[in-house]
C-alpha cells in the first residue's frame, strides 16, 4: 500500500467521522488517525513511544532546544515519553493534514532482542525523536493494519502478527536507532526510561538527583549527561514541564482554582506556580478558569 492509498482510505474514515475538522479518530487498539483542516497554534503536551507516519501536510514539534519538522511521506519515531509543544504548519479544507500514530509496545520491542539483538547500537543518535523517510515496507504494513479496521475477525487473527512486524521494521529504520538501543535493558537509554518512569509517577514530589541516579546505578554527573541528551532537557526542568501540563489538564477540564492546581502538581508557592504557568504558555493560570 502506497501513501496516496492511505491518503485515500484515511479521507473516507474521516467523513464517515464525526469529527467537525480538526482531532483524532481511533482506528484499532494503539492506531489512531489524526486529522486537522487548518494549521494550528503551538499546543503543549505529552509524547508516549510512538510512530507518526505523515500521510498529507506538514508537522513542527520541539523538545527543548531540538526542533524537528516533518511532513508527507516521513515518520517520527518517539522512543520515550517526553514533553513537547507542537503545531500542524500545513493544513487546509481541501488538502487537510493526516497522521496516522501508532502506539510503539516496548515489550514487544525488546521481545525481538533474539532476533535483532545483535545488530549495532553505536550510533550517534541520542535524541528520543528521530524523523526519517518511511520506508516503503513500514508503509506498506502500517496501510495492512488500518485497512483490519472494518474486519474484527481479520484484526483478531492477523493484527498482532502485522504489529510485530511493523515492530521489527521499526528497528531496522534508520530513525530506530534510540529502539535499538532500547533492546539493552542496562543500556543508557533503558536506564533514562525508567527515570522517566519514575518522574511521571512522582512528579508531585521533590526530586533528589543523587538518589534517583544511584537508583539507576549511574553516577549523577552520567545520569545528567544522559537524560539531557535523551529528553534535550534536565531532570528539573523535565519534572516542572509534567506539572505545568498536568495544571493546564485541570483547570482547562475540571475548573480547579489556580491555588488548588498549583498544590496538586507540588507547587507550595502559587505565586511561583503562576510565573511559570505564565512563563510557558503566555497567559496566566486565572485566564484559563
């Protein structure tokens, strides 16, 4: 299946949706297809493991100081869970922009280490998103999963073996190097995952780098280095980002007073929690109520 098929396929799904042209409409369990008729302002949130594979438009997304645009035809690795802002920069009624994103399972990840193992981890690549041109066999399977949407038996037989393969394609990508890496359970790159894993659980709590690097069994300065290379920010910074985001979630959804907010994320000053609402998305917290 090529791109344009895609393309065509994902524009039928989307009308038959009751989407008002613009957010995601699930497809199956871990695919998704995005969708937006209008290029978007910056929006800040949460990037789990996935692959966006870009079927029409264009997409700017930044960690930190790295600033990655991608658009038709590429797709976007995302090894670990990261915080970003990003926005849709091509976009219109007639050509409107569509993604299909695919949730990456790192069990079954590492569950291909017999297979592919031994293939090399050296490379240069440390970033958790990488962005490449899709290979033609990824789109291919990612286009033979979309298509088991309409046939549960189909999906319920052949879907896992589709998903494993579309797994191992994206270990053989060139933007799979950080996955690979990933295969090595004492690699840096697993040892950042579990910190992050630690964070998201715990981001209401004071961090103490020394006790979380000795955790990891890493040196701090090691830890630092790594997590900043993985994430493109410190551990501090990446824990004030959860609960800045965190914050927007409740008083956006559940008209929580900007103190309370502040208290829930592990602020204990909301003046300070206030700043640096303001500081990251140019309006203060009481804006959002």
């Amino acid at each position: 299946m090529t791109i344009q098929q895609l393309v065509k396929k994902s524009l039928v799904y989307v009308c038959e949706s009751d989407l008002d042209g613009y957010g995601s409409i699930p497809v199956t369990e871990g695919l998704s297809l995005f969708t937006s008729h209008q290029q978007t302002d910056f929006v800040a949130t949460i990037y789990h493991p996935v692959v966006c594979l870009i079927l029409q438009g264009a997409k700017e997304t930044t960690i930190g100081e790295q600033v990655v645009q991608f658009g038709q035809g590429e797709s976007l690795i995302v090894s670990h869970t990261v915080p970003v802002v990003s926005r849709i920069t091509q976009a219109s009624p007639k050509k409107p922009y569509l993604a299909l994103i695919l949730d990456i399972d790192l069990s079954l990840v590492r569950g291909l280490y017999h297979e592919v193992g031994t293939l090399s981890t050296s490379e240069s690549t440390t970033s958790a998103l990488n962005v490449q041109f899709s290979e033609p066999e990824l789109i291919d399977a990612v286009g033979r999963l979309f298509s088991l949407a309409q046939d549960p038996i189909q999906r319920q037989v052949l879907g896992p073996l589709i998903l494993k393969e579309i797994h191992f394609r994206l270990l053989m990508a060139p933007n799979g190097s950080m996955l690979r890496k990933l295969l090595n359970l004492d690699s840096h790159a697993s040892k950042i995952d579990k910190a992050i894993t630690h964070l998201r659980e715990h981001f209401r709590q004071p961090l103490s780098m020394p006790d979380l690097a000795s955790h990891l069994g890493m040196s701090e300065s090691s830890f630092y280095s790594s997590f900043k290379k993985v994430t493109n920010t410190t551990p501090l910074q990446y824990q004030k980002e959860l609960r800045l985001i965190e914050a927007q979630r409740l008083l956006r959804s559940e008209a929580t007073s900007v103190s309370s907010a502040a208290f829930h994320v592990g602020y204990e000053s909301p003046t300070q929690f206030s700043r640096e609402y303001s500081r990251k998305f140019g309006i203060s917290p009481s804006e959002e109520n």
